[in-house]
C-alpha cells in the first residue's frame, strides 16, 4: 500500500484561495506590512487594465523602497508558512502565510521581484492554473538578472505583481481605487502620520481616522470621554511580563455636526459606523461592536468611538486569525473589559441623548421626531480605575 501525502498540495491551493480575506484591500494589507517590516518609507500601487479583454480585467503591481529580500528570503516568501520570523510577535506579520495567501485570494498567478541592489534581481512566482495541471509541484528556482524589464528607481525594494486577477472586490476601476484607497488609510493611518507614504495610481492614501481627532481625510473634533485606560495582561507563555492594553473612548460634538444632512454623516462615516476599531501594533485589524455586554447598538451611538490598542503578544487572548482581519472576543478578556465598555457606552449613549434632546428644544425644525425616538437607560456619572493589573491564565 503506497504511503499518501500529509497535504494535497492541488486541493490546498484551491482551498487557501478562500481564506478568509474580506476584501481587495485586506489583501493588500498583507503586502503593505511586509513592506514596512522591510523598512519601506514609500508604497505605490497601480492597477493596469487590460484594453484587449471585453471585460474589464486588471493587473495589481505592488512596489516598495524596503531592503529587498536574498534568494533564501524569496522562497520563504512564496512558501505557505515559509517565514524567517515564523510566529513573531515583534512584527506585523506572524506566520509567513501573508504574500501568498493575500495574493492567490484575489488572483491565479503571483509574481516577485526583489533587488537588495540595483544589479542583483531576482524573481519568481507561483501559478494556480499550473499547480492544478500539475505543472508546478515544487517551488521554481528564483531567476537571476541584471536588468529587469520595469523601471527601477530606488536602490532595494520589492515588486508583487498581480496577475489573472479574478477574485477583485470590485468590477468597475473608479469603485475598486476608492474601496482601497479608503481601507489603507483607515487600517495603516498610524504608519501614515508617522511618514509612511502610500500611494495608489499616482495619488496619495490620506489616513481615515474613526476617531475624529488625527488630521486625514476625516473631520476633526472628536473629544476624549473619560482618561485612557490601562490593562496591564500577562503575556501566554511569559508570565513575567506585563503587556498593556490601551482604551480610550471619544464623542462627537454633537451640537455641531448633528446639523448636517443625512447624506454629509453618511459620506463622512457618522451614521451607521458606531463600533470599536481595534489597533494591533498601530494597525487596525477589525472594526465592530465589540465587548458592550448587553448594551444593544441604538442610533445615539453613532455619535461616540472607542479604540482597543495592544501588541502581537497578546493575539491569543484577542483571538486573532493569521489574516490579521479579525479578533474573537475571548472569555477572558470579555471577563476584563465588558464590565468597563457597557458602563461607558451606556453614559455615552445617554449623554447623546440629552445633547439632541436640548438641540431639539432650542432648534425643533431642524431634529425630526425620528431622530429622538430611541433612548437608552440613564446610567450615573462613570467611575473607572485608570491603570489595571490582570493576571493571564495559562493557555491550555
């Protein structure tokens, strides 16, 4: 009897092309972290449409000024898990799935290029079509040049390109720049205002800040609500060491923004974007109502954000999936931080309410009846500890 194969290596790739990436965007934010662990201060990205198709079909070139990768960092680029930092949490990425995994959701071909000077590149690929016509059963050799066939600008970097694109978000090009131009800024905003430039068909990716306070694309003026909190976890598998959780919650000054038109808090992510965005090292990976107990999401809390903020160390008891796209809300920190969310949601929330229900007496044509009919159970003034220390179990 012949001996069979751990993994099905045809079945596995069809397979890893549903992931779990939400969309064009996540995808590429796969790409934009490794560019920034390589050290790149410029991201571009272009999309090509290619005029011979009856339907609009597109190519995805990724460039970046990192150092560039070796021949061994190229093919542990390429491999499923392949990774020299293979469940690191001082990095954005973790497990090495990211280039491939991102890049085979959204197309059948991927291409690499790499330099770590302008006269040594090296490139290579992988190809769905050819792994399933058993073409390719083994990841090709990288090829060497002195001169590759794109223009080359800065002295290291990387090139990804996207080709046979077939899982893209969306169909039409103006709606698909838009899409990522808004998620990157939103998800990398803090690798923005630290001078990280990312651009996208010739144009700059402004930051999205959910809270209202940082200069972007957004409005500003959200306020703070309260101090910072701190959570001291400890670390699974180290519990010496403390990691912090950062929260803080923020309202919108109601009085002034409440004016405008439905279709201006739409365009502007006021209305039906109540939530919590969640920082993993300064980069969003989800955005939802997290950690509110029994608190019900009403209409009133559109008008205030919170942000959860913590480090790779903490991903298990986040619950956080190799895309980096999501957190689970785990038993344990539910037990540390529903307690304190739902008690200031709630007094948020009221103090919403109040605020309309004074814009309405002192301005009643301009507030429908609509606006004030969802009310939330008055809750006293909030006492909360700033800084606390909690002691993390073992992980079974």
């Amino acid at each position: 009897m012949n001996q069979q194969t751990l993994v099905n290596f045809q079945n596995f790739i069809i397979a890893t092309r549903d992931s779990g990436y939400k969309n064009t965007a996540s995808a590429l934010a796969e790409l934009v972290d490794n560019a920034i662990e390589a050290g790149a201060t410029k991201v571009d990205i272009e999309i090509d449409k290619l005029n011979d198709q009856e339907v609009e079909q597109y190519e995805v070139l990724i460039t970046d000024n990192g150092k560039g990768m070796s021949e061994s960092e190229l093919n542990l680029a390429l491999q499923f898990g392949g990774s020299s930092r293979f469940n690191s949490r001082n990095q954005l990425g973790r497990y090495g799935m990211g280039l491939p995994n991102s890049s085979l959701s959204q197309c059948r071909r991927v291409e690499v290029l790499t330099w770590t000077r302008k006269s040594n590149f090296l490139s290579n690929y992988l190809d769905v079509d050819e792994v399933i016509d058993k073409k390719l059963t083994r990841l090709p050799k990288p090829k060497k040049s002195t001169q590759p066939s794109l223009q080359i600008y800065s002295k290291s970097g990387t090139i990804v390109r996207w080709k046979k694109c077939d899982r893209l978000s969306f169909k039409y090009f103006k709606s698909l720049v838009k899409h990522i131009q808004f998620e990157l800024g939103k998800i990398f905003r803090y690798a923005i205002w630290r001078g990280v430039e990312i651009n996208i068909c010739g144009e700059n990716v402004f930051a999205f800040d959910p809270l209202y306070i940082g200069n972007g694309l957004n409005l500003v003026g959200g306020m703070p609500f309260g101090e910072e909190l701190k959570y001291y976890v400890k670390t699974p598998g180290n519990e010496k060491k403390l990691s912090e959780v950062r929260v803080r919650f923020v309202e919108l000054p109601v009085q002034d923004w409440a004016k405008m038109s439905n279709d201006e808090k739409r365009k502007n992510q006021i209305t039906k974007c109540a939530g919590v965005t969640v920082l993993r090292s300064e980069r969003e990976i989800d955005y939802g109502w997290f950690f509110m107990g029994e608190k019900r999401k009403e209409n009133y809390d559109d008008w205030w954000r919170c942000e959860i903020s913590f480090q790779p160390e903490l991903d298990e008891v986040f619950g956080v999936t190799h895309t980096k796209q999501e957190i689970k809300e785990t038993e344990f920190m539910k037990g540390i931080l529903v307690p304190d969310f739902e008690q200031t949601a709630r007094s948020l929330n009221n103090r919403v309410r109040l605020k309309f229900i004074e814009l309405k007496k002192s301005q009643p044509n301009v507030f429908s009846k609509q606006q004030l009919e969802r009310t939330d159970v008055y809750l006293p003034g909030l006492k909360l500890n700033p800084q606390r220390k909690i002691r993390m179990p073992a992980l079974k």
